[in-house]
C-alpha cells in the first residue's frame, strides 16, 4: 500500500492524473453537447420515467455514442481521479493517520464504474429496461454523488491541516 501512495503522491504523477481529469471533463461536455442532454450520471437520481425521456431523447445513434463514452471514457476518468484525490490526500496528510483516507476515492472509482456498468446496461437495453433496474442505477449515482462530497470534503480538510501545520512550522519562531 505504501508504493501506491507513493506512487499517486508524486508530483508528476498529479500533473498527470490531474491532466487525464480535465482532458475527460472535456470529453462530457462534447458528449452532452453531441447528445443534446444531460448524461444519467450528472443527474443526483432519476426514476424510469425520466430514464425513458433520456433514451428517446438520445436517440439510437446517441445511445450507441453514450454506451461507448461509459465504456471508455468514463472508465479513464474514475482511474484519473482516483489517483489524483487519493494523491493530494496523501500529500496533504503526510505520515499522520489521516494517510488511510486516500483509499476513499478509489472506493468513490469504484462506484462510478458500477454506476456506468447499470448505464451501459440500460443504454444497451433499451427499451427492454425494468423499474428496478432504474431504481438501482439511480441509487448508485446517489451514492456516487454523495461519496464525491465527501472525498472533496476530506481533500479540503487535509489541505488545511496540512497549511496549519506548515504554518506552525515556519512561523514557531516569529
């Protein structure tokens, strides 16, 4: 474990991951722009009705484009953020306890990719999708969404403790 966190928290390796977040943000927008709505995954839940609007919405080209997007795109961008949160935790906690936290964001990955494994699922399906599948997809992104706040929370809270005590440092003496 302590490769990987040294591994994620070197600077480069931030750069990187951090690069691989925005060039996949970017990707989002050009496919919400090309789908012509929102993706399943920004909404904070949706029921079978609003899921049936999106697919008709979409259109069977979009859904095609969608289902791809989930299986590449929005494999990389949980992969990039993940190292990347999971990096600046572990950079911003250093040797205290508080290390173990980094792992959190590689769970909030893991969601995100069960989450677009149900989208895919039913982007595939369509319109052969159930009520209960809709139920549970949306419950996963829930959690995701509820998860994300909770990662850039910790971030948050780790970069201050982290300038608290670099201040503590460097002004002891003043």
């Amino acid at each position: 474990m302590q490769n990987l966190f040294n591994l994620i928290s070197q600077k480069r390796f931030l750069f990187l991951s951090f690069g691989g977040v925005l060039v996949c943000m970017f990707g989002f927008l050009a496919l919400e722009n090309e789908l012509g709505l929102p993706i399943l995954d920004v909404l904070p839940h949706y029921d079978l009705s609003a899921v049936e609007q999106s697919m008709v919405g979409y259109g069977e080209e979009g859904r095609k484009l969608y289902a791809w997007a989930s299986l590449t795109l929005d494999v990389l961008f949980p992969i990039c953020y993940s190292c990347f949160f999971g990096g600046l935790m572990v950079l911003f906690s250093g040797l205290s306890p508080f290390r173990w936290l980094a792992l959190l964001p590689f769970g909030l990955g893991f969601i995100d990719v069960v989450e677009n494994i149900q989208i895919c699922t039913m982007l595939f399906q369509y319109p052969n999708i159930t009520e209960s599948q809709v139920s549970v997809a949306s419950i996963t992104t829930s959690l995701k969404h509820a998860m994300v706040i909770i990662v850039y929370s910790l971030v948050a809270l780790q970069a201050i403790y982290a300038f608290i005590k670099w201040v503590k440092v460097h002004f002891k003496g003043s």
